[in-house]
C-alpha cells in the first residue's frame, strides 16, 4: 500500500484524471434521471440539444478538475467561461459544477495572488447568478434568501480551506528554511571552532618547540664545543638537553592527547599547562643555555584566569627565544610582571642586535614568521594589547598588557 501511495503522491494529474471520468459519469446519471423526471416536476425532460450542451459542458468541467494542479489558474479561467456560457445557453447547474469548488480550492491553496482573489470574487458571485438565474417557483423570498445563504456557505468554505493550506505550506517551509539555515550555521560555527581550535594547538605546539628545541641546540653546541676542555661543562649542558627534552615530550603528548580526543582538557594527566609560577623555572632554563636573564615581579600576586596565566607565560617564552635566536652571542635581556588594577602586564626587553621586527619576525622559531604573529594571536584572544618593536638605542621590546576581567 505504500508504494501505491508514493506512486499516487508522484502522479497527482492521474488521481485528478479519476475523479474527472467520476464527475462525467456522475453527469451521464444526472442527464438520465433528469429525462425520466414526470413532466410535472420542475427538473422536466430535456430536449437533445440541451442534452447535448449539458454533457459538452460537463466534460469541460471534468478537464477542468483533471488539470487543476498542473493549470490551476487556467483552469479556474476556463470553469469561469464554462459558467458564462451556461448562463447565456441557460443550461441548469448538475453534478459538474462541483468542479467550481475544487478549482476554488486549489487557487486558494496556490501562491498566485491574483488568481486567489479571482477566485474568492467568483465564490462569492457564483451562488448570486445562480439564484437569480435559475430561481425557484415553489419557494418564497425568505426562502430563496436562505437557500441562497446555504449555497454560498460551500464555496466560501472552499476557498477558506485553500487558503488556509496556503498560510500553512508557508509557515512549513518557513520552518525547514530556518532549520536548514541553522544548520548551515551550525556546521559553520563548527568549522569555525575547529579551525580555531587548531590554530590555537598550532601555537602551542610553535611555542614547545620554538623553545624547547632551541634550548636543545645551543645546549648541544655548547656540550660539543667544550666537550674535551671543560667535560664536567658539557656534562651540565647534557643534562640540560636530557631535562629540555623531556619538558618538550610531556608537552607535546598533552597536546596529541587534546588531538585524538577533541577535549581541551585531555591530556592534562601528562602535563599541566604552564602559567606565571612556572616562569621562574623558564627564565633558569634560559640562563642555563647561556643568556643573561633578570626577572621582576612588580605589584601583589595572586590567582590569574588560566587563559591570561597561558598567555603570559608563552609571550615570555617566545620572546626570549627570539632573543636567544636574533639577540647575538652578547644579548642580555630582562623580564618584568607587573600586577596592576584590573590587568597583568607583561614586559620584555633585550639589548642584543635584533633592533629590526624582521630579524625577529624572519624565522620566529621555525623560519615562516609566526613569533610576534602568535604573540597578538594570543593577546587578541583575552582582549588585550600588545606592543612590540626596536627599543631606543638598540634591542628589542616586547610589552603586552592581558584584562583579567574580560579573561575572567
């Protein structure tokens, strides 16, 4: 039964094409009981020419009802022609003319303004002519009235109907637009918050091996360079390597464990994210590897979101690997935090060569540029500012000031 269904649903004109033969039947039988009605009733016999006009126009009803979903307003033009002409030929009203409601209907239920009001007009017209055309000898004035009223009820109610489906298609589509709407915003915050979140895992993996990795390097060269001269020397520096390296895996797996899993928060058994309490330890890592490093904190500690805790922790780190990279042999640099009303500020300065953004930008940590882009990526993100650029006299400053109210 399905398949019929969906096979009906498919073939509209086929299921109107049936009712259209029901309809000239139902005329063929009206005709038949109307030629053997008794003279004396009011429905007399009628002659083979009425007959013939009565059955010609039933069968242009019976098209019009076959064709009203494939020409609805052609065929609510040619059912508006077919009543005129039984005007003027004064052919009486049979079955056929139940075709005029369903074309009403199916007007109404379409989007095509004019042709509604044509047919609400044609509603309210039709029953009108009707009475006056074919009236009632046995009935009365106020009986005329009412069967008028009674007659005008089903073609009113005809296009009431229609156009209440109309209203309701409307409001149906209306909802799918706005639920495939949503969901095309949907799947764009989606992409959104992943190409987000894999530039925020890009950074954090720049920022590992921006640093760590470079540790690593000069700690090797200086281990290979001392290594017959001074080994207790490059013993230290091995060991330096060993415990950089480390720091760098644990680092690392805690980001691979937020990659597989999709959660920021996995991978948070390994390592976990480093904040101001651990840039003590970074600026003793730095000195280890051989620049001069001084640290400051200025105004009173205290607790910090994690996100401006990150924030401040990676701006540090990334600028002193780019004064470890472009600063020059003799480079020295300082470190200060300062806790003001409201915000955390972040400065560092170096007196190395680097007095150009471009020897600092060039090559970042991996040669494509991304150091002070991370940096504003990270400072735009808690809604703070940072200013970086040649310091008078020569070196290099970094200073970013982090809201802790729009971070918290």
């Amino acid at each position: 039964m399905q398949r019929v269904y969906d096979f009906l649903r498919r073939h509209p004109t086929l299921v109107d094409s049936f009712w259209a033969v029901c309809l000239v039947l139902m005329t063929g039988a009206w005709l038949i009981a109307v030629d053997t009605a008794p003279e004396d009733n009011e429905h007399a016999p009628l002659t083979d020419v009425a007959k013939t006009i009565a059955l010609v126009i039933g069968i242009g009803y019976a098209v019009v009802v076959a064709l009203r979903r494939r020409y609805p307003e052609r065929m609510l033009l040619v059912a508006g022609g077919l009543g005129v002409v039984q005007v003027v030929v004064d052919s009486s009203p049979g079955p056929a003319n139940f075709a005029m409601l369903v074309v009403i209907f199916t007007v109404a239920a379409g989007d095509v303004p004019w042709a509604s009001r044509l047919a609400l007009i044609g509603a309210a017209v039709a029953p009108v002519v009707n009475q006056l055309r074919w009236p009632s000898a046995s009935e009365n004035f106020v009986q005329q009235t009412v069967g008028l009223a009674f007659l005008t009820v089903p073609f009113l109610l005809a296009w009431v109907l229609g156009d209440s489906l109309r209203t309701r298609r409307a409001y149906y589509a209306q909802l799918e637009e706005r639920a495939a709407r949503l969901e095309r915003e949907r799947e764009t915050q989606s992409r959104i918050a992943v190409a987000a979140e894999r530039a925020r895992i890009a950074r954090e993996l720049h920022d590992v091996v921006a640093h760590n990795v470079s540790v690593m390097v000069v700690q090797a060269d200086g281990a290979a360079y001392v290594l017959d001269s001074a080994p207790q020397q490059a013993k230290e520096a091995l060991t330096t390597i060993s415990g950089t390296g480390r720091q760098a895996l644990a680092e690392m797996r805690r980001l691979l464990g937020v990659l597989r899993t999709g959660d920021p928060g996995a991978g948070s058994e390994y390592v976990p994210q480093p904040g101001v309490e651990q840039l003590a330890e970074l600026v003793e890592q730095v000195r280890g590897a051989g620049l001069t490093v001084s640290f400051e904190v200025a105004g009173s500690p205290r607790e910090l979101p994690s996100s401006i805790e990150l924030a401040a922790y990676r701006i540090v780190q990334e600028a002193l690997t780019n004064t470890r990279k472009h600063g020059g042999p003799e480079a020295g640099a300082a470190v200060r935090l300062t806790y003001a009303d409201g915000e955390l500020q972040v400065l560092v300065e170096d007196d190395g060569r680097g007095s150009l953004p471009e020897l600092y930008e060039e090559g970042g940590a991996d040669g494509q540029g991304h150091g002070l882009i991370g940096m504003r990526e990270r400072v735009g993100m808690t809604g703070g500012e940072l200013d970086a650029g040649p310091r008078p006299g020569g070196g290099f400053r970094v200073r970013a000031v982090l809201p802790l109210k729009t971070a918290a």
